[in-house]
DNA sequence: ACCTGAACACCGTTCAAGT
DNA sequence: ACCTGAACACCGTTCAAGT
C-alpha cells in the first residue's frame, strides 16, 4: 500500500513536474539559446516525448512564461536593513548578473506579458526599500521606471555588441575595418579610449547606474525631507 | 534590343531585390510580429515561393540582419544645429518612436550581432553631436552608453507591461486581482499614483530621459569647460 | 492519471532541375 | 541568371489510443 503494486518504483526517474520542465527548459536555453527551447527538445531532456508535458503545462507560451518567473526568482531583493541606494544598487546589480549568466533573459523578458509571482513579488520589494528610503509612491514609480529601463537596456545593448563581452575592442577595429574617414568619431573613440587601455564595456554599467541614483537621489531632496 | 524578346516584361512583377525582400520582411513583422517572419511568409508575400529568396539573401540571419538596419535607417540622427542636449533628446524620442511603430525592434536589436552601415551611420552622427556640444571622447561613450540603455530599456519594459500602452491601469487592477495584505506597496501605487487620473506610462519616458540628461550635464560640467 | 504514436500544418535549407 | 519542386530534418499541437 505504501508504494503501488503495479506502478514501477523507477528511482531514476522522479516522475514529471511543472518545476521539472521549466528547470528543463531553462537547461536548455542556458546550453543552446531560448530560440533551442521546443517541446521536443524539453522533452528529449526529460526522456520524454514531447506530448508528455502537455499533460503539466498548458502549451508552450504557459512554459515560457513560467520560464521568465523561474528566472525572476533568482534576482536578489534589495537587503532590507541597507538603505535605499544600496538597496537599489545591489538589486540592480543582481538583475544584470542574472540576465548575464542567462543570456536569454531579456529576450523572455521581452516577449511576455503575464508577470508571475516572482517578477511581482520582487517589484513589491523595490518598492517597499524605496517607500523606508522617504520616497512619495509618485517618485517611488519614476524611480522603479528609470532604473528597471537602464539595467535591462545595458543588458540588451551589452548583448549585442559586436565584440566579446569579456575581451578587448581589439576585434572591433580589426572586424570592423570601419573607414576612419567615414567615422572619424567612431574612430577617436576606439584609438583614444580604447586601444592601449584593457577597456571593459561593462564598467559602463556602474557608470551609469551612479548617474541614475545620482538623479534620483537630488529629485528625492528636491521633494523635501517631509514630503513623506 | 532595349528589351529582351524572351523575357515576359511583366509590369506587375518589379523583378526580386534585396531591398524588396526586406521591405516586405518589415510588413510582415509589422502585421505579424517577428515570430511570423519565415522565409516562406515573406515570399508568399512577394507572390514567389520561398527559395527564390535565397539568389537575394543569404539566408533567414542575413535577411534579420538587414531587417534590424532596415529599422536603424528610420531613426532620426541629432539635428546639427541643435546643441547636444537638444540632439540627444531628438534623436532618443525618434528611436523610442521607431521602436513603438514597429514592436519587434528591441527583439531584432537584441538577436543580432552585427552591426549595420545605418546602425555605424548613426552612431557616428550621435558621438559628432556629442563632441560638438563638449564632451570628452571618455564621457561621450559613457553619455551614448546610458542614454541608448536608457531608451531600449524603456520601450522594453514598456512593452512587457500587463496593461495597453494607451489606456490606463484600471486593467492591470482588475486583471491581476492582487491580493492587497501581500502587496501593500503595489496596492498604495496602483491607488494614489494611477487610479482616478489618467495614467500613462509613456509619460515616464520624458521623466527619466530629463533625469539622465541632467546627470550628463552635471558630468559634464565637472569634467570643466577647458577639458576637451 | 499519465504517457504515447501518428498525424497535421508548419519551419529553414539543399539540391537537382527547369527556363 | 533567376526561379522552382521535391526532399530532409525539424517545429507546436490535437487526438485517439494505450497502460
């Protein structure tokens, strides 16, 4: 009675569930793109054929959807005894290194709109850190707007350089060959600030994110200490 | 001998070219969103089956390719005579409009790795109106990597919003039935920034650019007058 | 209840064949 | 030179059938 007669116990194989193939799927994408996502290959993952999963998830745009949460879950919440601009900063900070180590995030995050409980869970967090840090819920969504705009922004813009994330711009100018006399700016750039110096697009990122606290920390003064 | 004898002149058919190709990819992307982009749409679009294509363009990631330059040559490059912050602003409202006229643009942008000669185009015009207006070839990159995070950013999470663009949040509260005790700080949002007066996000797009056009004249400030 | 095989209407791309 | 038909290895999804 403990453990059905007819059923084969079958340890290796744990049974299907909706975690199991949405932790499939994201397998896949990390190993082969989101665009390797399909029922098929999910189901290959799993052993399984395809037509199985439908008996867990609804089709494949309910998968997606579940996959974009699964990928939310990882971003760390601001730490709540931290003020709001370290909150706001180790946040962000979380949000990119998520979507870097998946780099299909921004893709799933663009192509869906049913937000699930994580992506809701974590905006009721931002938005609780700003609300400790003085921020009025008008200059609370201006701040959760701008901010949410520039992290997935770098991340998508980050993505589709034309060089290595991690290496050099040397590539570029060779890859490229662009006509410095038809770009002298481009030019410029890459000969003064790049070549010679081990230049990292992505320092860019902490560049522009101080540049947004900084705005929002002088429009935070400007509301006035009491304007709670 | 001006026209051949064997050939069907056929007014009605202007002959296959890439450029028809990617016009006719843009239509279809433009009805049918970027998933219903396939080599046998855009033919059947052309009134010819799908592996004449293949004489134009190399393949679907070239016809993509061409398609995301397609896009870049819709957006307004920073007008000459304006100063940068005029520029800068122009040419960020053209790009956020481009994106909204065509909804597939952040997910063409984000899939593709090379960059096209309109894309090189107007990032050449954007660091011109940038060097003009004072900025050091160093803060120049960091103002164009900001400010282009910014805005695809926006219209990314614009999109991804679980309301219409136009109409208001009424919707979302209706749709989302969240619970108020988990989300008090969703909840407060909702209720004082949105329901009642006419809510729209796209109105936060001027409010942020403002922000970060401020942070690089602030920068640029500090970097002095004499510092070019 | 859960899994599956066959089937349907689609994909991108190759290749030999037509004009 | 340019276009095409048939073919191959893929898609998502339905549905009747198995256990």
């Amino acid at each position: 009675m403990t453990s059905g007669a007819g059923a084969r116990p079958g340890v290796g194989r744990p049974g299907l569930t909706t975690e199991r193939i949405v932790e499939a799927a994201a397998a896949v994408a990390d190993r082969e793109g989101l665009h390797g996502v399909s029922m098929r290959r999910v189901g290959r993952e799993l052993g399984v054929e395809a037509m199985s999963l439908y008996h867990h998830v609804a089709g494949k745009d309910a998968l997606l959807d579940a996959l974009g949460d699964w990928l939310m879950q990882r971003v760390e919440r601001p730490p709540v005894d931290a003020g709001w601009r370290a909150g706001m900063r180790a946040r962000c900070a979380s949000l990119r290194e998520v979507m870097r180590e998946h780099p299909w995030g921004p893709a799933i995050v663009e192509s869906r709109r049913a937000p699930g409980m994580a992506l809701l869970g974590h905006l009721e967090a931002v938005l609780e850190c700003l609300h400790r840090g003085g921020f009025p819920v008008q200059l609370a969504a201006h701040a959760f707007s701008v901010l949410d705009a520039y992290v997935y922004g770098f991340v998508l813009t980050e993505q589709s350089l034309p060089f290595e994330p991690g290496g050099g711009v040397d590539e570029l100018a060779d890859e490229l060959a662009l006509p410095a006399d038809d770009f002298p700016r481009m030019a410029a750039l890459i000969e003064q600030a790049i070549v010679g110096r081990s230049y990292d697009y992505g320092d860019e990122f902490e560049y522009g994110l101080e540049l947004v606290l900084d705005g929002l920390e002088s429009r935070l003064a400007a509301a006035g200490p009491g304007a709670r």
